[in-house]
C-alpha cells in the first residue's frame, strides 16, 4: 500500500477507535502506534493479493473464541487473502503485539472495492453483482467482515494500552427512498387506460383497475391523494417521523434514458411543491443521477447542477448534498471519482441489485479512497445494506411476502445492531401500494400498524 493509502487507514481507525493513529511500514510488516503512547501493533503477515483486483484470493476462517478473543457475531471469521492461519494468531512479543493476518489490507481491499476493478464478468445493466463477489462465492456476503475484524483489533489495543478508551459507536437505521416515481398518475387519460390494461391482463386485478380509473381522476383535479406513489411518499414520511427519524428522499433531476429514467421535471409544479413539503417536515433531498450518469461525467454534472438549481429556487438549505446512483450502477473508481468532482458529500450506492449484504464489509459510513490514483477522496460513503426489491423481486432473491423475507430483512437489521453500525435502508415509494410493503416496511424502521 501507498504512503497514501497508510494515511487513509489511519484516519479510519481514528473515526472506528477514536484517538490519533500513525501506520507506517516497519522491517517485518506494518506498524500501527497510538499518539504518545509507547509499543505498539505489528501486522507482520502482509498480502500482496489485497492490492490487487484479482477475483481468486484464497480463503479461510479463524476461531477467535478458542485463542481467547471475542467475535462479535459468534462463529467462525471468515478471513479473505489466506488459505491457513498460523496458530496463535495473534501474540504478545517483548511490548508489542504481533498479529499475523492482514486486518489492515483486508480493510483496505473491501472499502477501496479492490476486487471490483476493471472487472467484465457483469450483469444486463453492467453492474457488479453480488454473485460475481468474493464475499458471495466464500459465504460471507451476509457478515460485515471489516466491522467484525476491527472489533477484535480493538480488542488488541486495549491489551496493547489498557488506559485507553476506545470510542463507543450506537447503532442507528438509516432510512432512503429513491423516487423513481413521484406520481403514478398525471391525469392523462391515455395514461390511465394503459395502466388499467396492466392492472386487468398483466395483474389479474380489477380492485387495482378501478383504483388506477380513480386516482387518475382525482390527478386530474389537482388532488393527489389518490395517487399510490406519492402517498408513498407521505406513508414513509408519517412513519419514520413517528419514530424521530428523519429520512433521504432522492430525485432524478435529468432525463438519461426515456425508457429508464421515468423522472417527473424538477420543474414541474408538482415536483416544487413536493420538495418544499419534503423540506419543511425535516427530512433531506438528494440526487439520483439518472441511468446514463455513472460514467459519464457531462450527464453527472448537468444532474448535480439542476437539483442545485432546484434546491437554491425553493430556498432549501441543507448542510450535506448526496444521493445514489440510479439502478446502483457504479463503477470503481471511476463513479466516486464523478461524484468529488460534481461537488457531492456523500454516495450511498454501494449495495448489491441481485442481492442484500455487506458490499464494503461494513455498515460504517467511512471516507472513500481511489485505488488506481492512489489518494484519499472527500466523498464519503455510506454503505447501503438493504434494498426491498433485493428480497422480495422474483428477479432476485424471489421471496416474495413471505415470513422468510422479512426474516431475511430483520437479520441485517440486527447484525448492523450487534456491531454497532448503521442499517441502510432503501425502500421505493412506489413499493408501498401493498399492505404487506407497509406491514414488513414499518416493522423494520420499529413500529407497527
């Protein structure tokens, strides 16, 4: 790794332990140093493998609880880049501790998103997906395996320094819609009648017909209370602020794509008045660049620039600008890199379409680092853990609205919990006409209806 990638590494460990850190190399490996204080942590095994984008590392795992260290989640950790770990792992040498494993490359290998460069083997929409990862192949997509690593490093630190007090992290959801569909009904007749055609031939449902001929014309009259996506919208809105939580709300401000993009105009006066109703009940508004923005810096940044435009008309102010990438699609590095020219603060993209899981290897949101030039970004990352459609599509895992998928879903939730991180959460606004949206959606953000 870089002098520069060491510095980044750092810095994470400050925001995971508190406290400042040096890593450095030493004649054996890698040192970690606590600000003033004397030993240190020495990482004496480095692999090469974690540097580079090869999809063939080897794997194992280790048993913590019989060397006498504490997992997190219990079980087996799963450890990447090795095929066998020496036994014991981890020693006390003279005044420092040895650790033989690379908890510090496996860090840097997950949240740099190493494995995913210049990778072909992707799906229709040029996505990486969950099947094609280490993670998935070796069975532990479904742990945080970074978060479960550095909670035994800080096991380490406090044997190496027992007077320090390591920095303690609750555990928070973190709530986001993608408003792919602000409206299902704009009053157009030959609109609705495609709708009812769906609703009839493709949906067997002449209860959504009906509600489809309605709600369109209550559209018509200006009343979108009939409309199911936008009382989508306020559904989410009525729930997590019953639960004092304020939620991400992300537009798609240009049209990329006419078949993909679906986007309602910024500009429109539906759209200024939803914003501002947005704004006003304390929640946030982002950016969902639209399907062909990922790579393409000229769309990027005409996206960015008219939801400023937007924001800066209706007099909405907020402290941070971010949002996620339309369909999740994302290339490393080539997308971060977009969103720090574009201005942006944060992304949270970074989950799997095919798939729930622990893309980075963790729930902490963590400052992201170019691999290929070799320096810290500004954009932050907030790992999106948990995507509906994920679960529930039969395009994906296909477990409907069964108790499995909510299951599925409550067990992400509360291993976010045990590692004390963060539970990403995107639900769609147009998701929640069902009861059963409603039922798993207001169970998993902890209330019930």
């Amino acid at each position: 790794m870089s002098d520069a990638a060491l510095c980044w590494l750092a810095g994470v460990l400050a925001e995971r332990f508190g406290h400042r850190w040096e890593v450095s190399r030493c004649s054996v490996g890698i040192k970690l140093q606590l600000d003033g204080a004397a030993g240190s942590i020495i990482f004496d095994e480095l692999q090469a493998c974690f540097g580079r984008a090869q999809p063939d590392l080897p794997f194992t795992k280790w048993d913590a609880a019989s060397e006498g260290w504490h997992s997190v989640l219990g079980g087996l950790l799963p450890a990447p880049g090795v095929s066998e770990l020496p036994s014991p792992l981890i020693e006390k040498l003279e005044s420092d501790y040895v650790v033989h494993y690379d908890i510090l490359g496996l860090t840097y290998w997950m949240l740099a998103r190493i494995e995913e460069i210049g990778r072909t083997d992707l799906d229709a929409h040029e996505r990486f997906p969950a099947t094609s990862s280490h993670a998935y192949r070796h069975g532990y997509l479904e742990r945080p395996v970074v978060d479960e690593w550095l909670h035994v490093l800080g096991q380490v630190i406090q044997r190496q320094w027992p007077s320090v007090k390591l920095k303690q992290h609750k555990s928070v959801t973190v709530v986001s819609c993608d408003v792919d569909s602000p409206f299902a009904h704009n009053g157009s007749f030959k609109l609705m009648m495609r709708r009812v055609a769906g609703d009839v031939l493709k949906r067997r449902s002449i209860s959504a017909s009906v509600s489809t001929v309605v709600g369109s014309w209550y559209t018509r009259r200006g009343d979108h209370r009939r409309d199911p996506h936008y009382e989508g919208l306020r559904f989410i809105m009525d729930v997590n602020e019953n639960a004092g939580r304020s939620v991400a709300f992300y537009f798609i401000p240009e049209n990329t794509d006419p078949r993909l993009d679906n986007r309602v105009s910024l500009d429109d006066r539906r759209m200024r008045s939803l914003l501002s109703e947005i704004h006003s009940r304390g929640h946030e508004i982002g950016v969902h660049p639209g399907y062909n923005t990922y790579i393409y810096p000229d769309a990027l940044a005409k996206s960015v620039s008219t939801l400023r435009r937007v924001l800066d008309e209706e007099a909405i102010d907020q402290p941070l600008l971010g949002g996620r990438q339309h369909y999740l699609r994302w290339q490393t590095p080539t997308t971060a890199r977009l969103w720090e020219e574009s201005g942006l603060d944060y992304d949270t993209t970074l989950s799997y379409a095919d798939m729930p899981g622990f893309r980075c290897g963790t729930c902490f949101e963590y400052q992201m680092f170019d691999p290929v030039e070799g320096r810290a970004l500004t954009l932050r990352q907030r790992p999106l853990i948990l995507m509906e459609c994920s679960v529930i599509a039969q395009r994906y895992l296909g477990l409907g609205y069964s108790d499995a998928a909510l299951n599925v879903m409550k067990t992400y939730r509360d291993t976010c919990t045990r590692v004390g991180g963060q539970f990403g959460l995107l639900w769609h606004n147009s998701h929640l006409g069902a009861e059963d949206d409603r039922r798993f959606y207001s169970e998993l953000v902890g209330l019930s209806i």
